[in-house]
C-alpha cells in the first residue's frame, strides 16, 4: 500500500499520451454564496475526497500524488462565471417570477442587475455541490518508458456507466442543496433531474450541463523506476493500443487492498 500525497501542479501535468489504466472513486463538496443574487466564492470551500486509486499495470510504485484543481476553469474570470451560471440556475428554481423575467428579456448587465434587485436583494443562501463516490476511468501513457505515470481525470470525461460489470449511473451520485430565505434539493430523483439542467454559456456560445462543470478535476502522478515497455504484461499493451480489453474487471473494488489501492486522502482544497 502507498498513501498519495499532495503536491504542487505543474504544467505538464494535464499530459495525456495514453497506456496506463487509472480507476479512483472520489467524492467532493462544492460550497458557496449567494448575496442578493450574486454569487460569492471561497475555494476555500471547495474540497473532495480521494477514497481509493488504481493503477494498472502495477508498477510496484514507490510514492504518488494526487491534487484537485480546476483545469479548464483555471482563469478566474472564467470560473466566476460558471458559478454565476450555476447561481443563475438556482434562482431560476427558486423563483418562478424570475425565471420568467429571464426568459423574456435580453439578459445585458444593466438589465440582469435590476431583476437581480427586484427579486433578490436582501436574500441569502448558502449552496452546497455534492458528490458521492463517483468513479472515474481514463487510460494515459504518459510516462509509460519512465514507469511514472500521470494523468489528469475529468468529470466530463471520465466518468462510468459500468462498475465490476455492473451499471452504474454516476449522476446519481450528484445532489445540490440550498438553505437561506428559501430552501432547494436537486438530485437525480427529483422531478427535474439535475444531469438535465443546462444554463446557456453566452460567452462559449453553448448549453453548460453547469453542475457538472463545476466539479474540480483531479490529476494523479506516480513515481518508480524506469521500465522497459517489452517487460509490460501482454493485457498492459492491449490496454495501450486500445484493443478489446474487460476495463470494468480490471478493476474489483472489493479486492482494492490486495491490489495495492491507495488509502483515503481527505481535504485536497482547490
């Protein structure tokens, strides 16, 4: 067993050249504001939960480390604008008369201010994200002549239908909670599924599935020595080239401790 440490992210770190198997199950809770219908930001509240890692194939790896960052998001104009889009949402669901307003008006700064005025000054919440082991898979060679593979795992992306050959639906792992002069709860069960809700980007010219955007992601690297790739085991190389690989039984959860999983690493802020 090995435990991943925190570390400092690097540039190259989002390198994504393909041939080793990653699988890690994490969980995250995304907080914020809303004041008088801004949205108020703390990344410090901003924090996941790293519940177990996999790595195949296993290259006997003598340390590893693991952060949350926002990648995509890195620019902070960039992501206050998606917490916005995501406050946007929420005020939509909590105010009919609102949404209607939004609806019907070309939304330019001046004008958002007064309907923000006119039906959210004084109010306050408090916004909770959440996930709950959601699990991620994503294959990478970066590394692979090295025997020190990284990988950067998005939400987008990464994460999976299937589990130990069993379906998963990974939104179902998603909730939002809001408490303050009204209250909200949005899961995969309500009556408005929360893997459904868009709010339109003007700025990228798209519909952001924006609850999803808002999940950090995660970039792993583990160190060893050098390996030549001909020493790889033949279902390593297939992994590699993408041939008909089982990538749902390459990984058992139940049996994580005698494969070398990871252990828990909790708080890894943004």
């Amino acid at each position: 067993m090995f435990t991943l440490l925190e570390q400092k992210y690097g540039e190259e770190a989002g390198a994504k050249d393909g041939g080793f198997v990653f699988q890690a199950i994490i969980s995250h809770s995304v907080k914020w504001e809303i004041k008088d219908g801004e949205a108020v930001i703390d990344l410090k509240k901003i924090n996941c939960r790293l519940h177990q890692v996999d790595v195949f194939p296993d290259m006997k790896f003598k340390e590893g480390s693991a952060i949350s960052t926002y990648v995509v998001l890195s620019e902070v104009n960039i992501l206050k604008r998606k917490f916005e889009l995501a406050s946007d949402a929420i005020k939509k669901r909590i105010s009919p008369e609102y949404a209607e307003a939004a609806k019907n008006t070309e939304f330019t700064a001046t004008l958002k201010k007064e309907i923000n005025t006119k039906y959210f000054k004084g109010t306050y919440f408090e916004v909770e994200l959440a996930t709950n082991k959601i699990v991620l898979r994503e294959v990478s060679t970066s590394g692979i002549n090295t025997g020190s593979p990284k990988i950067t795992m998005k939400i987008s992306t990464g994460m999976v239908d299937t589990l130990d050959g069993h379906p998963v639906s990974s939104w179902d792992s998603f909730s939002l909670k809001v408490d303050g002069s009204r209250s909200l709860k949005i899961d995969n069960s309500s009556q408005e599924l929360i893997s459904s809700i868009k709010e339109r980007d003007n700025v990228e010219n798209s519909d952001d599935l924006i609850f999803r955007t808002l999940i950090p992601s995660l970039i792993l690297e583990f160190r060893g020595g050098s390996v030549a790739i001909d020493t790889y085991t033949n279902r390593s190389t297939q992994a590699a080239i993408g041939s008909i690989v089982d990538y749902d039984n390459l990984f058992s959860v139940e049996d994580a401790t005698k494969t070398g999983a990871a252990k828990p690493v909790t708080g890894i802020n943004k």
